[in-house]
C-alpha cells in the first residue's frame, strides 16, 4: 500500500475513537515515527509504500495503546524521550515545573537536585542537560520507570541527534549523568537504609500521583488501560498522602533556603499548600499551569 493512501485509512479507522483532527495527527505521527519520513514527506513523494510497520501499529492504536508506547517516545522539554509500557507518559503541563527548577538551578553552582517520583526520568534529565554541573538524583519505586530512566540517551530535537551540548551520543559520557535509585518515599523517610544520597539538596522536583480514584471517570480509557496505575492514582480518602511524604523530605533534605516544586491536583491546590506550610516549609506559593488551573505548589526550606 502507498503510504498516503495508509494514512488516509488510518486517519479514517482512528475516528472510531478519536475526533477527526486527533485522528489525522496520529495517522501522520505513525507515519513519520514508524517509518522515518519527515512531516509531509508523502506529499512531495506520492509514490512511497507504507512500511509493514505502520500496520502493527495502527492495530495498537486501535486497541486503545497510547500512541507514544506505540511509537516508544514522547517530545518533553524540546528532547525525543524513551516510554515504554509500564512507565507514565511525560505531559506538557509538567514542561513548567522543568523550566521552573532550571531558573532557580542556573543560579547556582553545581547545584544537587532530587527529583521524586521520577518516572521515565524526563524531569532529572531534562535538567541535568539544561543546567551546567548538576547533579541529579531521581529516584522512584517503579523497576519498569527506573528501566527506563537508566538508558535515557534524550535526543535534542533541534540537532537531530544525542544532545551535544559538548557531550557525546554514548549515556556513560554524558557530564553528571542522573543518578537513579529505587525507593518508597511513603516509607523512607528516617530510614538508615534510605536508598538515595541524603542531602543537602539544593532543589527538590515531583510529580507524584495525585488524581483520585473518583476522577477516573473524567479520563480517557487509553490512560485508565494501558498507563501504570501507580503512578497517576491516590485514594479519595487520602489524596495528599504523597504530598506530606514530600513536605518531610523537603525539611530533612533540602539545604537552609533550598527551593522545591511539586505537580499538584488542580482541584486541591489551597489544601495542598497548606500540606507544605505546615510542615515548616516557607514561601509556599501556588503556579498556574497553561490553561490557568492551578497545577504546582512551590516553596523554600
């Protein structure tokens, strides 16, 4: 099959699911990630067949697998990042939170930034890249997330390639690479066997799990079924449990004036403030996220 007629159909078959421009963007998106023709490369060349991929992957699709598991990468902060199944799908919103903790970390030298709940790791590399002499720890509970935090090589999509800000392709070159390390952070906290470098830090980052298992509901089923659970769910009874484990490692781990951000539930950002000043957090404040919804609480130890 030629290729334009391929994204034609699957255009077509995706409606069935999505709305008609989501569905066209997914089509081309298949295209140009499975098969590595440039956007509206099909158009110059009409005549390019569709590669046997594309048709596994539009199968994917159809099942309701996130396009990014798909394709095995999500763009984050203007870097290409490895996903896979198992690890949460990095979202823009969170690109401010990066920029955010890059402004303070610039200001510093060789700054120690600990990034909670790190996932894919597309937070700790981000700023591991952005900021000269960083030195970030990321740590989660998840093998599949640390998986796939540890062979990060994030792709600068203004080079094409590896970033090179004077670093070469290979992960074990990278100039203060990430460290990463498995651990609970609801559990430990005192702990002698806590598991990450303690601190002082001079940053703390996380995105936690915050949305209530009542705000299912309002969620595409393609993130209820195929993105991990544990990393976007917390009990209604509950919802800030992570936040006050977050508040207790700010106060023991961050240096005297040291700075923290953290992706919060839109619905709850005065109570979630309220988590972090109480804990002896100062100049706890709340940021907006695009759309004007209250997303992050930031603060000083």
């Amino acid at each position: 099959m030629l290729l334009p007629q391929f994204i034609r159909q699957a255009a077509c078959e995706l409606e069935a699911l999505y709305p008609p421009g989501e569905a066209q963007s997914l089509a081309r998106r298949l295209a140009e990630d499975l098969q590595g023709v440039k956007p509206y490369e099909w158009v110059i060349n009409p005549s390019l067949e569709a590669s046997p991929l594309l048709e596994d992957g539009l199968k994917r699709l159809l099942a309701g697998e996130p396009v990014q598991y798909v394709t095995g990468f999500e763009v984050f902060f203007g870097r290409r990042f490895r996903v896979a199944p198992g690890v949460l799908i990095p979202r823009p919103e969170t690109e401010i939170l990066v920029r955010e903790a890059c402004v303070q970390a610039l200001r510093l030298e060789q700054p120690r930034v600990l990034d909670l709940c790190t996932g894919s790791g597309c937070i700790a590399w981000s700023i591991a890249l952005e900021v000269p002499g960083a030195q970030v720890v990321g740590v989660d509970l998840s093998d599949e997330a640390l998986a796939v935090a540890r062979v990060q090589i994030p792709v600068d999509l203004h080079t094409e390639g590896p970033y090179e800000g004077g670093l070469c392709a290979n992960q074990a070159c990278f100039a203060h690479a990430p460290l990463f390390v498995k651990a609970d952070i609801l559990s430990a906290f005192g702990s002698a066997s806590c598991a990450w470098p303690q601190g002082p830090y001079d940053i703390l980052t996380a995105n936690p799990p915050y949305i209530r298992e009542s705000e299912k509901a309002l969620m595409h089923r393609n993130v209820l079924e195929h993105e991990p659970a544990m990393a976007l769910f917390v009990p209604d009874d509950d919802p800030l449990v992570f936040c006050r484990a977050i508040a207790r490692h700010a106060m023991a781990l961050l240096a005297p004036g040291g700075w923290g951000i953290v992706e919060i539930n839109e619905a709850l950002g005065p109570q979630t403030a309220d988590v972090f000043a109480a804990a002896g957090l100062r100049n706890v404040g709340i940021l907006d996220d695009f759309l004007g919804k209250q997303r992050f609480v930031t603060f000083n130890r």
